[in-house]
C-alpha cells in the first residue's frame, strides 16, 4: 500500500467520530433501501406467485361481471367452438380455522397444460377421484395442512362469507418441487366450490390457451354478452399494479432516509477534507498533485461506502424480514391475500444497495475533494483563508439554493401527473433549501452574537461568535442536520395529516348506528352477500329505523380492476359524502334518476377523469358507457370506485345481492340488543359481522396505523440517524477545537468555563438545526402530501400542522446537542491544557 | 543584475535560482499591499542563501513563489534553467516533487504516518522502490540521529526531533534545492543550534542549494550569502539593492 493511502486510512480511525458518524449514514442509508426494495420485491413475488398459481399458463381469460358466467358458455365455447385448450375456474375467499385461503375450484379433467400439481405422500392415486367424486373434498398444501392440523381424509369446515360448509382433506401438495404460491390456495373440484360459494351453474372465468392472434378475434366475436375475453399477462400487470402506489410511496420513505443519510455522509466527508487541509497543504507542496489528492478523497470515499454497504447489507436484509410482515399486512389489508411471505435475496436489491452506498459516498466526498484542490497550497495551509473563501461563497451558494428551488418549482408545476418528477422536484426544492441554511446560520450568529454577549458574558458571545466564523465546518453540519430533522418533521405532519383528514373522512362516512356484513375477507368478491331470507328479518328487527343497503363488487376493465359501490342512498349517507368535483345538486339528481355515476377522488386523478366524463365497465349486458356526474371524496387504496345507484346496478348487472346494510336504530341504545337479535337470527345460517360506528373507525384506523407501521419504521429510522448524525458531528466539530480550548484553558478559563463554552456552542448548533429544519419540514410535508401521495394514490389530504411535530423536531435537535456536548466537555476537564494544545 | 559567481570563486556555477522582475502583491481591503516590487536576484547552485527580515517583509512570500505553490503577479522564476511560471499548475507540482525540499517552521510532518514513512514519502512520490525507500530512510534517520524512532508517529516526538526529521525528509530526494522557512522558529535556543548543526552537514553531504528564511541574525549566518527582504526590495547585506 502506497504512503498516501496510508495517510488515509490511519487518519480514519483516529478520529473515530467522524468515521462512526459516516459509516452510520451509509450502513443506514442502504440498510433502509435494501430492506424497503427486499420487502417490496418478496412480497410482489409472493402477489405475483399467488396470482400465477390460480392463473397458471392460461395465455387468456373469458370473464364476466360480478355475478360470473354460465357454465353453458363454457361448453358452447369448448364444444361448439372447439376450444379445447380451455379450463373453468370458480374463484373465491375460503377459511379453514383461522387461516385464509384462496379457493379454486378446477375442472381435474381439463386441468392438464394449465396447472401443474405435484401430490404429496399419503393421497396419491386417489387424490383426484376423491376430488370429483365427494363433495366438499379439496386439496391443500402440506405445510398448510400441517399448520391446521389436518391429516389426509379428515374432514373439516371450510367458511365462506360467514357461512360454514362441510370440507374433507383429500390430499396434500407436495411442498417441495410444488409450484410457488400454491401455499395460500384451497384446490377442489369446481362443483364443490360452486356449492361452497353459492354459484352453482356460474363460473368465475374460463381459462385459454390460443396460439395465434386469429383465434383470439374469433373467440372474442362469438362471445354471449357481458363476457369479455383479456389477455392473462395483462391481468397480472393489472393485478401487480395495484400495489404499485403502495410499494411506490415506500420506496420515496426510504429515497428521504437515504437523502438524509448523504447529507451525513456528505458532512462527514467534508469535514475530515476540511479538517486535513493543512495537511493536504503539506502534501502539495512535497508535490502531490491535485488528481493525486482529489483520488485521495474518492479513495476514501469508496473504502468508507464499501464499508458502509457491507453493514448497510446485513442490516438491510435483517430489516427486511420485519418489513416484510408489515408489507404483506398491508397487501392483504387493501389488495389480495398472499399469506406469509419469506424474504428472497433479490441481486438487484442488493446492487441498488451498493449502488447508492457507494455512489453517495463518492457523490458526498465529490465537492470537498474538488474544494480540496482548488485552493491554492499555500491557501490550504492557511485555515483563515478557508472561512473567507466560505464567506465570499456564500453569494454563490445563494444563487444555487434559488436556482435549485426555482427548478424544483417548475418541475412541479409542469407536470401534475409524474410521480419521477414529483419526487425530482422534491429532491430539488429541498437540496435548494438545504443551501440557504448556511446563510442562515452565518447571519443568525452575527446578529445574536451582540445581545447575547451583553447578556451572558464574554465567553457566551465567543460561542455564539464561533458558529458564524467557523462556516466551513458550522455550515454543513448544520444543513446536513436541518435536513435530517426537516426529514422528521416532513413524515410526522404527512401521517398526521393524512390519518386526520381519514379521521375526519370515516367520522362523515360512517354516520349509521350499526354495520352488518359478512367476514371482510373477500373483499369486492361477489360471493360476500348477506343471505337474502337473513337480511329480511334483521331489516324486520324491531330497533330498526331503516337502512341503507349496499352492494360492492370488483370488475376487471382493460384498464384494471373497479370497485363498484351500488348504494340505496339514505339522506344521511348523502348528507355526509363531500363531492369534490361537479355541481352537487346536478350530479345527486343525475345519481338519483340512474342517468349518471360518481366515482371516487382517486380514480379520477388517476385516470384523468372528470366530471361530464365517461367511464366504460363491463355489464351483464356488455361494455356500457355511464356518464360521471361527480367526484367524491375517498381515501381507498385500489385502482379506484364508482359509486351508483341501486337500482342502475340492478338493471346493468342483474343482481339483486346485499354486501352490507348500514342499520339506523329506533333508539342508539338498543345496539346491544340489536347485535344480539342478529347473532340469534344468523346463528347456525351465516356468520356475520355486527358493529357500530364507533368499532369500524375504530377497526379501520387501526389498519391505517398498520398500513403506516412501515412508515413509522422508517420514521423512527431517520430519526435515529439524525440523532446519531447531531451528536456525532457535534462532538466532532468540539473535539477539533481541542487545541483552541486548551488555549483558554491556558489563559486562566476553568474546566467549568471552557465546558460552558462547548456546550453553549453545541446547543446553539442544534438550536439553529432545529430552527432551520423547520420551514424545511414543513416544506417537504406539503410536497409529500400534495405532490407524491397525490401522485401516487390520488388522495386530496389537508395538510394540519401539530405544534407537536415541530416542537418534537426542536427538541430532538436540542436533545442531540446536549448529548454532544458531554464528550468534549468531559475530555477538555480531565486533559491538561498543554497536552490539549499539543492535540493534532 | 549581478552576476552569479561560485562561491569557491572558480569557474561560473550553473544558476540554482533566477528572479526576473518578480512583483507580488496582497490586497487588504481597499489597500494594495506591495510584498515584492519587481525584484531581480540569482543564486548559484550549491549556494545558500539566508532571507532575513521582520514578520511580513515578504520572505515567505518570496520562498512560496521560489517553490511554485504560489504564481507572482508580473515577472518570471527561472529554476536550473526551468521556467516555473510558464509551467502549469500540474507540471509545477511535478517540478517541485523531483527538485525541491521543504522545512518549514511547524515541522508539518504527517501524523498519520510514521516517523520513516515521512522520509519515504517524498521517495515513493518520485517512483523509488519501497526497499531502496526504507532503506534510504533509515540512513537519513541515522544521520540525523533518530535511527531508533522510526517507528514512532510524529506526536511521539520533541520539536527539535520532529525538525530533524523534516529535514531528512526534505532531503531524502537529494533536491537540487531545498527552502526553509523559519526553521528554528519554534525550537528553543540549543536545539536549534543542533538542528541547524543537521541541516548544514546535510546539505554539504547532498550539494544542494538552499533558500533560508529567518528573522534571526544569528541563523543567517549559517549561510553564504544574506539577502535583507525591506519594503518590497532584496537588498544584499552588502548594501547593494538587488
């Protein structure tokens, strides 16, 4: 090894504050991608796997609308149009004990070059006679099976919307060498799962093989009404994509933990440049170029973030498998169940890991190494020389911050649908800002320095002093810091913000006294309905007032799935459902007479719809056009609703079915006796779930809370390294100045003085940090929910600032200064000030 | 100009050193302060040349320029017949990596490296194999007497030792020429006769030509010939202007 990288790498470790505080921000930076970019990419693996397994190699798909389509298509299609390559699949939401299933329900016999499944010991042979041949009987995986308890031949209940049907395990998948994804799906013969879900004579889809493009056409033509044929692939994009938004948002979490974590490293970096200049001086003039010097700096860089990733790594994927729960929670929360996932390493997670490890690395170490070698040797020597140099900066720097602000803005306001842009835009208005601080600082001190000096003393005003006329050290880690604690500040008002005005939303919404529907399970699937005779007399309960009913199915588009919300609107519900766009009073008449839908804030942004625009949805009847009247606000986590009336669901979809009723009580106090009036009704019939107002905003804020457990990691995980950052380079600035101290010290200044000094400095550090990061915070708190969730989602959230968030930030600041105050302090009273002023 | 004569008053020695109308100065706010003011002056190879004046009459200015890591505002610096300021900044730094040493004042030795990895620097930076380096090395040490700590890290070290070393290290390259700025500035009295004992037999044993800024008489006199640095002139300790 060369003396020059020598030099280096014994410079590192004898300054262990700057190098702890460095490799932190690294190990941190990719540990939060890493683990982020793990967990989303595992669980869609896990999505996709789920999906693929009920999908299988069909190239295409014949689907109808919520209430399916006849059995006798299926063998029209097959007979009369000789499509042999077909399979029929009833779908659905099944539990056995407390473990949700997918259900599908398969013809064995036309199985074969669709979907392949291995059978495990103890149900080979017979597995498929038994299959077709028993009713109730179904095929699990053996880990599954396992799980419940259940050997081959036992029988068992399999639930489906509240409702318990009679099961029989035939046999078991073979856990090894079976297809990935099968371990979340509940296989029987299609007629037990048309028994199961009340679908008998209906299928979900059929599925195809076609070979040739001739061959789709002719099968689309002869196609009955209110079927549609879509390409397989397609709909797994279109299933994948929902969860898009979801692994997006997350994403742009851990992009402001990594911009956070190179504000340290760039901090870090600088400093030790900063902090060698006399020595880089030294190393010039014994004729060491500047490449030399400058592939020094990078040298260094490269070490630190190879170092970092390293940790960064192992971190990364130990975070990842926590994450990861989180992640499939809300998967299963909002989109589809895909049941326990288990991290995969993923090679690209790790390069983009290494990637930003060591490309911000070197991108942090870029400026001080260039800084380095600009200046003249003789300047590099001179430490005066640096700070003017800072100084008459200063306006240059200015000029960037707006420059940046001013692209950020314009990035911004030219696009209102890209999300790369948005987060770009972000990235600019933020780094332009981070600029301005040093300014800030420079200014804030100059100005303080005067009246706190009368007040408090010499030594007080010195401190103060101190901060403006050491800028070249003062500066970064103050901005590096503001930006870490903006960082906080920007995550706290966005989930505060967002989970009030959900708050406020679902306190609107749910104004009926009771809910009752089946288990929540099966999400838009058509088989969650109330059984008819059931919702008759629990509607004839004496407590009841009246009731809203509401029917909610998922239709598949060419453009995705669509939640369909068919309501029989009760004055209260209208009252309390906010249109955002439309003339009310025209878009309620255009709801109430069935000319015209409304649909949902999301949707709208999303798919660029309006009001007086049309959407297309598939029919019973075909692909019918329906004129949008209004947008409403919602805060749903699909590709989107379309609100309409009852009686226009009826009449396109032919389908008289009740999901949930919205039940106003004779008197809010009978609840109890309602509940249990239902439970009697339903017991043995049809599990249902009863609750008030006050439980489902209760039940949905918790999954909000859930779907931001994430969020709040990483959170918390930013807040860390923030901390971590503010002491360390804190401490680090102080433990530079030993030298200078021991010189107070030899002037007559006590322990106690000097410690004074140090910690009066460190916290007006933190104060300005803190002071700094707010309007940065709260910046980057409106960008996130305006720009990046209002990209992402389409959510109209109102930004609410707590003054807690902001006082939170400034203590955390101040907390970190205190705390890297005691070090410095410490060390200056135990070493004597002519060793001190011996220090390097 | 004057004309460059050998010092054994021989045949002309080749010229170590050419100032030509060499003008430097500072500005100070509004004010010009005029450092250097279009001197002319020439040294011979294996001269020594002492730069005595009061703090701020420009001597380590002028060794700065001499050494290229600083430009003069006008005029031009001849090395060994090597123009310096027509050379860029690159070719400026090799120029002083092969040719010249430094001593400063500070010491400024390297603490992350080790009391004969100082030396070897400036060895490994002209391309000599680490055996021949380390070798070298511990030849300087011994000559300066430090033999047994060449494994201590400069902190480790007195003032007067950590100079010592600074002066094998300036002259572990053999350069042509070797500047010091003050450098027992920071010793006290004794030392600094010892380090100064060091330099003088260093530079006989390696020939080179040196440039010596003081402020005391006292170390003037080690060298040959005594430049006064006064308001922006040289003036010889002759009297004459140069």
């Amino acid at each position: 090894m060369n003396l020059l990288a020598k030099t280096s790498l014994r410079y590192l470790p004898r300054h262990p504050w700057q190098l702890a505080v460095a490799l932190l921000g690294i190990a941190l930076g990719v540990a939060v991608i890493v683990a982020v970019d793990l967990a989303n990419s595992s669980a869609q693996r896990a999505f996709l796997g789920a999906v693929d397994a009920v999908y299988g190699e069909a190239s295409h798909q014949v689907v109808g609308g919520p209430a399916g389509i006849p059995e006798s298509d299926y063998v029209r299609l097959r007979l009369d149009g000789g499509v042999r390559a077909s399979a029929p699949v009833v779908e659905g939401f099944v539990s056995i004990g407390e473990r949700a299933f997918n259900l599908l329900g398969v013809d064995p016999f036309a199985e074969a070059g669709f979907r392949t499944y291995q059978i495990g010991s103890g149900g080979q042979g017979r597995a498929w006679l038994d299959l077709v041949s028993r009713p109730g009987a179904f095929v699990l995986d053996e880990r599954a099976a396992a799980a419940l308890g259940l050997d081959v031949g036992d029988s068992t209940e399999v639930i489906v919307a509240g409702k318990k049907r009679p099961g029989f395990l035939a046999a078991t998948l073979a856990a090894e060498g079976g297809r990935p994804g099968l371990s979340d799906v509940v296989i029987s013969d299609i007629s037990s799962a048309q028994e199961w879900l009340g679908w008998n004579g209906r299928l979900s889809r059929i599925d195809l093989r076609i070979e040739d493009d001739a061959g789709v056409a002719r099968i689309a033509e002869g196609l009955p009404e209110g079927s549609q044929l879509l390409s397989a692939a397609g709909r797994s994009r279109q299933t994948l994509g929902m969860t898009r938004s979801f692994s997006t948002s997350l994403t742009a979490m851990s992009l402001l933990a990594v911009l956070v974590g190179v504000f340290l490293i760039y901090n870090s970096v600088s400093f030790t440049v900063i902090q060698r200049r006399p020595l880089l001086g030294v190393m010039r003039s014994l004729g060491v170029t500047r490449a030399e010097i400058a592939g020094l700096v990078l040298a260094e860089a490269l070490v630190l973030g190879m170092v970092g990733v390293v940790a960064g790594l192992g971190l990364g994927y130990l975070l990842s498998r926590e994450l990861l729960g989180l992640v499939t929670q809300s998967i299963n929360d909002h989109y589809y169940y895909v049941g326990a996932a288990s991290v995969q390493l993923a090679p690209w997670s790790v390069v983009k890991g290494i990637v930003a490890g060591v490309g911000a690395s070197l991108l942090a170490a870029a400026l001080p190494a260039w800084e380095a070698t600009q200046a003249p040797p003789r300047q590099t020597l001179a430490r005066a020389s640096l700070e003017q140099r800072v100084s008459e900066k200063l306006g240059l720097i200015e000029i960037c911050a707006i420059a940046a602000i001013a692209g950020g803005i314009l990035a911004l306001v030219v696009t209102d649908r890209s999300l790369v842009v948005g987060f770009a835009g972000m990235f600019l208005i933020v780094v332009g800002l981070a600029l301005l601080v040093p300014g800030f600082v420079a200014l804030l001190s100059r100005r303080l320095a005067g009246p706190i000096g009368r007040l408090a003393g010499l030594s007080t005003r010195m401190a103060i002093q101190g901060i403006g006329r050491s800028l070249s050290r003062t500066g970064v880690a103050v901005t590096a810091l503001a930006v870490a604690v903006a960082a906080t500040i920007g995550v706290d008002v966005m989930v505060g913000s967002f989970r009030g005005s959900v708050d406020a939303w679902l306190q609107r919404s749910l104004n009926a006294d009771m809910y009752v529907a089946p288990p929540r399970l099966a999400g838009g699937r058509a088989e969650r309905e109330i059984d008819p005779l059931l919702l008759r007399r629990i509607v004839a309960l004496p407590e009841v007032d009246h009731v809203g009913y509401s029917r909610s199915v998922d239709v598949v588009t060419s453009e995705g799935v669509r939640r369909l919300l068919a309501v029989d609107m009760t004055d209260e519900y209208r009252a309390n459902t906010r249109l955002t766009r439309g003339d009310a009073a025209a878009a309620w008449a255009g709801f109430d007479d069935g000319s015209a839908v409304l649909i949902s804030e999301p949707l709208a942004f999303l798919h660029n719809l309006d009001a007086g625009d049309e959407i297309l949805l598939p029919t019973a009847r075909g692909v019918r056009g329906f004129r949008i009247a209004g947008v409403y606000e919602d805060f749903d986590t699909g590709s989107g609703t379309v609100m309409l009336n009852r009686d226009l669901y009826r009449q396109w979809w032919q389908d008289d079915s009740v999901t949930a009723i919205a039940v106003y009580l004779e008197d809010p106090a009978e609840a109890q006796a309602f509940e249990a009036a239902v439970d009697a009704l339903s017991a043995g019939r049809q599990s249902l779930l009863v609750t008030s107002n006050r439980d489902i905003l209760k039940m949905s804020l918790d999954i909000f809370d859930r779907t931001f457990t994430i969020t709040n990691v990483l959170y918390l995980l930013t807040v860390a390294v923030a901390f971590v950052g503010m002491v360390g380079a804190f401490s680090a600035l102080q433990m530079e100045r030993i030298r200078e101290l021991g010189t107070l010290r030899a002037l007559g200044f006590t322990p106690w003085q000097v410690g004074g000094l140090v910690n009066v400095q460190t916290l007006g550090l933190g104060l300005l940090s803190g002071l700094a990061a707010l309007p940065l915070g709260v910046v980057m708190a409106w960008i996130l929910l305006h720009v990046i969730n209002r990209r992402a989602f389409g959510w109209q959230i109102d930004m609410s600032v707590s003054p807690s968030a902001l006082l939170g930030a400034l203590a955390l600041a101040v907390a970190a200064a205190t705390l890297a105050g005691i070090y410095p302090s410490w060390r200056m009273a135990r070493t004597a000030p002519a060793s001190a002023m011996r220090e390097e | 100009m004057r004309v460059a004569v050998a010092h054994n008053g021989s045949a002309p020695a080749p010229s170590a050193i050419r100032l030509l109308n060499v003008s430097k100065s500072y500005r100070e706010g509004e004010r010009l302060h005029v450092v250097l003011d279009a001197i002319n002056a020439e040294v011979v190879a294996g001269d020594t040349v002492a730069l005595l004046g009061s703090s701020g009459s420009g001597k380590s200015t002028l060794l700065n320029l001499i050494s290229g890591i600083d430009q003069p505002d006008a005029g031009a610096i001849e090395l060994a017949g090597t123009r310096l300021t027509a050379l860029d900044e690159r070719a400026r730094t090799l120029y002083r990596r092969r040719n010249l040493g430094f001593v400063y004042q500070f010491f400024n030795l390297l603490p992350t490296l080790t009391v004969a990895e100082n030396i070897r620097l400036p060895l490994e930076l002209n391309g000599v194999a680490a055996v021949a380096s380390e070798r070298r090395s511990l030849e300087l040490l011994d000559a300066v007497g430090l033999a047994a700590r060449a494994t201590s890290f400069p902190e480790r070290l007195s003032g007067g030792e950590q100079q010592r070393v600074a002066i094998a290290r300036a002259l572990a390259h053999a350069p042509a020429l070797v500047l010091a700025d003050e450098p027992t500035g920071n010793l006290d009295e004794e030392t600094g006769e010892q380090v100064l004992g060091v330099l003088q037999k260093m530079l006989v044993e390696h020939g080179s030509t040196m440039v010596l800024a003081t402020h005391s008489r006292k170390v003037a006199a080690i060298a040959r010939r005594v430049w006064r640095t006064q308001n922006g002139h040289l003036i010889e300790e002759s009297g004459i202007s140069l």
